[in-house]
C-alpha cells in the first residue's frame, strides 16, 4: 500500500537511471507573459572555454552539448568531455563541433569541422562516418546542417545542395541542388516534403521528394504575400504553419493551408535579426534574435520578449544564439557570451513512506522498482 503526504516544491534535475515523466496538456495561449528565470548551473561554470553550438538530448535523458572545444554530455550531475585526439580513430574529427543530431534510434550524431561521426554507446566514443580520406559522397568535412526526415533517413545540407545516407551504400547521395545561395536548415513535412531556408540571396525553398519539384520562394518588393528577406536563417513547421527566421526582415509564417505570409516586424531593429526556432513540447514557438529571445503568443497572434538585464543575475542571458526544451521541460538557452544557461521548470512530488499515521503506507522503506497497471 502506498501512502499520501504533502507535496514539496522543488526544481530538480531528472536523473537518466530513473525517470518518471508527467505528461500536461498541451497549450497555445497565455493569459500574460510566462515568467522565466534563467540561471548557470555549478558543473557547467568552468564547462569549456570554447563556444556552445548546439543541444541535444538521448533517450536515456542524457545531454549532450557540442562546442568549439569538443562535446559534452551532462548527467545531471557530472560532465564528461570528448575531443580529438591525435592518431586516435575512435575520438572526435575534430573538437570544433558545429551541430549536434539526437535520431529517432537514439543515436547521437556530431558534425565538426573536420567531418561527421556517430556515437558508440557500448564502448562509449565517436566514430568517424566521414572525414577528409573518406567523404562518402559529401563535398567537404566542415558539416553545420543535419536532421532526420520521417523516413528515419539522415539528411545532411553542404552548400546549397542537399545529400540524403543511402546505408545500404554507406554513401551520401544527392537529393538537390539549388540554383543560388548557401542552405542554413532544412525541415520535412508530414509528406517528407523539405523545407529550405538559405541565405547568401537564397531565400525559401519547397522540395516535393515524389514528383522531384522545387519550388521558390522571394521577397519581392511592394508584395506583401511574399518572405520579408531573402537571407533565411531557420525555417520550422509547428501543425499548419512554417515559421522562417531571417536576416533583417523579421520572422515570417507561412499558412500551409492557404499558402499565405505574414510578417513579424519589431520596432527595435535587432529583434528583427533572428537565427534559430525551436517548438517547444507544448507545440509553443521560441525565436532567438539579435535583441531577444522571443515567444510567440496564440492568442494576441504577436510575440512576447525575454531580454539580457545587466542588474537582473536571473535574467536572460546576453546574446542568445540557442534555445531548447528537454524531456524534463527545462529550457536551455545558448550564448555567444556566456555559454549555456538554463530555466528549471518547477516540479511536484508526492512522497510515501511506512509511516502508519498516514491513510497509505508502504510495507517497505526501501523501495527499489515501481510499474503502473
């Protein structure tokens, strides 16, 4: 028998080696503004001295952080590093990591600068996939794109072409080419169609993978039903809706439904340069910009913003490149300056014991598995 005491209020990081995970409704709309705050954690103080790039998280709830100096992963508790090591095979290409993918196998993929390799968890280590003796069909080794389509296939953008994991080759193949620009993210739709967002002039691109159809997408002046900016930084689809960031237009959304945009234009000029999107576990839609981290509100249809505060230690970190939510709904910010910050969501325990004052009790103290009928 199981007994009910009081619920304590507390943050608490979930260990991987045991998890128990509560599930809420999703939510579109807020009656005000969320409040946030913001913290560096003690084990991630004397981290690296290198740049944090991107954030992943494993199944097993580890996770994982790629930076100018190798990548790490974070038990809650304790941080181990993986570099390059001279003449030794099975380490990193390179400790320069560029983006770090978690698949739908659990396996974790580091892009560096000096090629792509996957991690062993059995013998806990990277291997090399492709390095400068053995491309496997990419161009070059310096990888920032990777993400996985519905198929469960590993997609990797170098340039402005696209290169689709043919495993039973082992060998990149080319998915496409396009006519100008350098691509910075790739998305798929419920189709496995691919969303393009590209800079350098490039702007949106729409691949249909079954008639091989590519279609673009510009701004073009004095037409309000087109992208503000040709310089596309990040494209994300949230249901029925594509969120674009760029390069001094502001945030776009594209209706899928009605293939209609509208634009997002701040007032101050460097909320209107953003670099990435994130849709969070409650299908709610986080921009970083230049001047803030953004938080898109269904209800007003208009953002709120999160920003640096010099006197405010619990504020926003300064220059957010990154943000991501992890299976414990912790959110986790990236900066230029600063390194890695972190918005611990406020969890609710109920504690049982033997104690036989209380309406249910244990039979034991030392409770070593639970399961749910």
């Amino acid at each position: 028998m199981l007994n009910y005491r009081s619920e304590r209020n507390g943050i608490y990081w979930v260990r991987p080696i045991f998890l128990i995970y509560f599930s809420f409704q999703v939510c579109f709309a807020f009656s005000q503004q969320p409040e946030l705050e913001f913290r560096t954690l003690d084990a991630f103080e004397n981290l690296t001295n290198g740049r944090v790039t991107s954030i992943t998280q494993d199944s097993v709830g580890f996770l994982w952080l790629g930076t100018s100096d190798g990548v790490f992963r974070f038990d809650g508790a304790t941080v181990y590093k993986y570099s390059n090591i001279d003449n030794d095979p099975n380490s990193l290409p390179a400790s320069n990591t560029n983006k770090l993918l978690a698949d739908s196998k659990n396996n974790i993929w580091a892009c560096t600068s000096d090629g792509l390799c996957l991690y062993n968890r059995e013998y806990d280590y990277f291997y090399p996939v492709v390095t400068s003796n053995d491309l496997k069909g990419l161009p070059g080794t310096d990888i920032y794109v990777i993400n996985e389509d519905k198929a469960g296939q590993i997609n990797i953008a170098f340039g402005k072409s696209i290169y689709k994991l043919d495993k039973s080759q082992n060998l990149f193949i080319k998915v496409l080419d396009l006519e100008r620009g350098k691509i910075n993210a790739i998305a798929f739709d419920e189709l496995n169609n691919i969303w393009i967002a590209a800079s350098d002039d490039g702007g949106l691109f729409y691949y249909n993978q079954q008639n091989k159809e590519l279609n673009k997408y510009r701004s073009v002046a004095n037409i309000k039903n087109s992208i503000s900016s040709n310089e596309v930084a990040d494209v994300a689809i949230n249901r029925n809706k594509l969120w674009i960031a760029t390069n001094g237009g502001g945030i776009d959304c594209l209706n899928l439904k009605d293939m209609t945009f509208k634009n997002y234009f701040s007032p101050n000029y460097f909320e209107n340069y953003s670099f990435s999107i994130f849709i969070d576990r409650k299908k709610n839609v986080w921009v970083c910009t230049l001047g803030s981290l953004k938080l898109y509100d269904h209800s007003s249809d208009s953002f709120y913003d999160y920003y640096y505060q010099e006197n405010n230690p619990k504020s926003l970190g300064r220059n957010i490149t990154g943000f991501f939510e992890d299976n414990q709904e912790n959110y986790w910010t990236i900066h230029s300056l600063g390194g890695i910050r972190t918005s611990e969501k406020e969890n609710k325990f109920k504690h049982f014991s033997t104690n036989p004052e209380w309406y249910w009790s244990t039979s034991e103290k030392h409770i070593t598995a639970i399961s749910n009928d």
